[in-house]
C-alpha cells in the first residue's frame, strides 16, 4: 500500500473538513510565542519585558497543557475547546491592546501568562480524536500510525508556517495584525473543531462510568514519563538551535536568515514525518525510537564544526530528517501505553514537554552562544541528543495498564472500567 493510499483512508475517517480545521485552529500556538516576543520589543522597546512576555506564555503552556487534555478526557473535547478558544482569543486580543497602550511590564506577564494556560490544546486533541475515529472503524496499528504521521506533519507545517506569517507581518505591517489575525483563527477555527461531528467519538470519562461508581484514577506505566522526558529532550534541542542558528546568522551578518534557516528545518522534518507511513510494520515503535535517537545524534554532530551560511543550511536541513520521526514514534508508544480515559492528558502533556524544554534551553543556550559562541549553543543540541538515546536505551516498553477497579457504594460490587481495557 502506497503512502497517499494510507493517508487517503486516514482522511476518509473524518472526513476532509476536520484536518482544515484542526490546522487553522492550531496555527495560533505557533504565531503567538514568536509574535508576543516581536510585539511588546516593538512596542515597548525593552527586549528584556518582550521575554519576560514570551516566557510567561511558554509556562502558561507548559504548566496548563496536561491539565486542559484531563478536563476534555473527563468531560468531553466539545465544551472544553469551546470555552478555551474563547478565552484565548480574547486573552491573545489583550494581550495586543496592552502592548499597543504600553502597558507595564507586571499586567503585560500576566497577559502573556494567560494567553499560554488558555491554549485550548487543538494539536493533542485532534490526534486523540483520529485515534478514536481509527479505533471506532476497526482500523489497524498500521493506519493509526499513519494518522499520527499526519497529525505530526500537521504541527511542522504550523510550526514553520506560524512564524512565517509573523515575520511578514512585522515586516510589512505591524507584529499585532499577526497576533489579531492568531485571536480570529483561535475563535472561528476553535469553536469549528469544537463543533465537527467528530468530536463524539471521543466519549468523556465521565459518560463511561456508572452514575453509582467513583472512577479510580489509572496509573501510568514507567515508560510514559520516560517517553515525557524524551520530547522534552527534543524541545531543547529545538530551542538550542534556535539560539545557535541566531548567534551564527548574526555573526555572519546575515540575522535575516535565521528564519528561514528553521523553517527550511522544519519543512524537511515535516516532509520525514509524512514518509512514516512507508515504514514496515514490522519495524515496531521501540526501535523505531532508539532509531531516531541515533539519527539525532549523528546528524546533529555536525552543527558543532559549521561556520558558513551554507554549511548551515545543508545541516540542518539534513538534522531535520530525524526530528519528526522521533516524535511520532513517542505519540505512538503512548498511545500504546495510555488507557483511552487518559489519552488526551497524555498528548498534551508530551506537547507541553516541547514547549517547555524548547523555552528552557533557549534561555540556557542563548546565553552560552552569547558568551562562547553558536558553537556551545550546538553543543546543548548535541547533548540533549545523546540523552535521548540513552532514555531509550534504558527504557523497558511494556504494555497499556490494566483496567483499574471502580469504587463503588456500599453494598454494590465493584467493577472493572470496560472502557480502559486494550
């Protein structure tokens, strides 16, 4: 089977309007950390408040992002994303009018901080609404996999196309079209996900269990927090990157590249991550992990000895090759591993990982390319690498937990959660 085969019967579980949806719906995320960073610089002209901004919106993410996919598994995606896109719309919208009036700093972090926690968390909940649709059709490992390849690819186009449009509108207009454009999609887009038919087929946890029952919480296997670590692991490599491909376009005198240096990563990691779908299934997800890891190490290595324009752009095109691949194969071992009642917590929880470890190496980095040069800030890139190959290495897959027991009312028997069984 063809991979345009595979992904033809993918979209036919949803239909075609869904992925639009989705898409539109998650590309704010993308355009609000660079584009809060870019407006409140413009506009207050302190790039220390503009970071302060920025890093009050990647913890708001970070901190908010498991806790906005455990309030869609327990009451259904419908309401949640509702009321997030909403609020997130009106906080992003805030946030533009703060910085526009000038603001102090303290009101403007609040914003900021606001606009992160309120992220209604598109990215891992369509992947969680695929998933069900391909378990509602009966489909095999095969086509759930490929429908995390295209919910991956899905987020590195956002991922590249997000701060494109940013950087056009700073360019052309003004940082805030960018961010009003971001509150628009977040409210039309949001509130069509929340809508579409399928949000039905992810049923709350609170539907499944019986009104007399008292759902005991499932723990999560070991391997899940190592897989959490994993994409954190990849979130700081990407913010290394960041800080080393600035410091390096800088020194070469072309900061103006630096852009498009990541986006041309990001395009290459988003055309890998749609040729998934052509992996054997018997190359299974475990190997398919330690696999990625290695090619992280090997093909980062060489951002250590760049120093040409176009010595950078071929590395880390070629770098981009491993990214996506290594975190589809970690949406998949957890869906694997996860019980149904908490897949949408899991997933956004592995996207907040990447948010957070991409903002906190950014930090670290960016000092250390400041100091040492861009090559220490590669060298960040190149250990967190290695460390992804040895939590895979030391990491034993097992299998989904079993059903835990419900508490029931005296004088009731207790009862397996039927809905959390492989």
């Amino acid at each position: 089977m063809t991979a345009a085969t595979t992904y033809r019967r993918v979209l036919a579980l949803s239909g075609p309007l869904l992925p639009v949806v989705s898409f539109l719906g998650r590309l704010p995320t993308a355009m609000c950390q660079l584009g809060s960073v870019l407006l409140v610089a413009a506009t207050s002209g302190s790039l220390t408040t503009a970071g302060l901004v920025g890093g009050a919106l990647a913890a708001g993410q970070t901190v908010a992002g498991p806790l906005m996919g455990r309030l869609a598994d327990r009451h259904g995606q419908r309401p949640v994303v509702l009321v997030a896109c909403w609020i997130n719309a009106f906080a992003v919208a805030a946030l533009v009018a703060a910085a526009v009036a000038r603001t102090a700093t303290p009101p403007l972090a609040l914003l900021g901080l606001l606009a992160g926690a309120s992220v209604p968390q598109i990215g891992p909940l369509a992947r969680t609404r695929l998933v069900a649709l391909a378990h509602r059709a009966g489909a095999d490992d095969r086509l759930v996999s490929a429908a995390l390849s295209l919910e991956g690819t899905l987020d590195e186009v956002s991922f590249v196309l997000g701060p494109a449009l940013v950087g056009l509108a700073a360019t052309l207009v003004h940082p805030a079209v960018a961010l009003a454009l971001a509150a628009v999609l977040l409210a039309v887009c949001g509130s069509a996900f929340a809508l579409h038919p399928s949000a039905v087929a992810v049923r709350p946890a609170a539907d499944r269990a019986p009104r007399t029952a008292r759902p005991a919480r499932t723990r999560m296997p070991r391997a899940v927090h190592a897989m959490r670590l994993s994409t954190a692991l990849q979130g700081a490599m990407f913010g290394a990157c960041q800080a080393g491909i600035t410091a390096l376009t800088e020194r070469l005198h072309q900061p103006a590249q630096a852009g498009l240096v990541y986006a041309a990563m990001g395009v290459m990691s988003a055309v890998a991550g749609r040729s998934l779908a052509l992996v054997p299934a018997r190359i299974g997800l475990p190997a398919r992990w330690r696999a990625a890891a290695v090619g992280l190490i090997v093909l980062s290595a060489p951002l250590l000895f760049v120093r040409s324009l176009g010595a950078l752009y071929l590395v880390v095109v070629v770098l981009g090759v491993a990214f996506a691949p290594h975190l589809i194969t970690l949406f998949g071992l957890t869906e694997r591993l996860v019980p149904a009642t908490r897949l949408a917590e899991s997933m956004a929880f592995l996207t907040s990982a990447v948010v957070g470890g991409q903002a906190l190496a950014l930090a670290v980095s960016g000092r250390l390319a400041d100091t040492y040069g861009p090559s220490a800030a590669f060298a960040v890139a190149v250990g967190a690498a290695v460390l992804v190959l040895v939590v895979a290495l030391v990491t034993r897959v097992g299998s989904r937990p079993t059903a835990p027991v419900r508490v029931s009312r005296p004088g009731q028997e207790a009862a397996p959660d039927r809905a959390q069984t492989p």
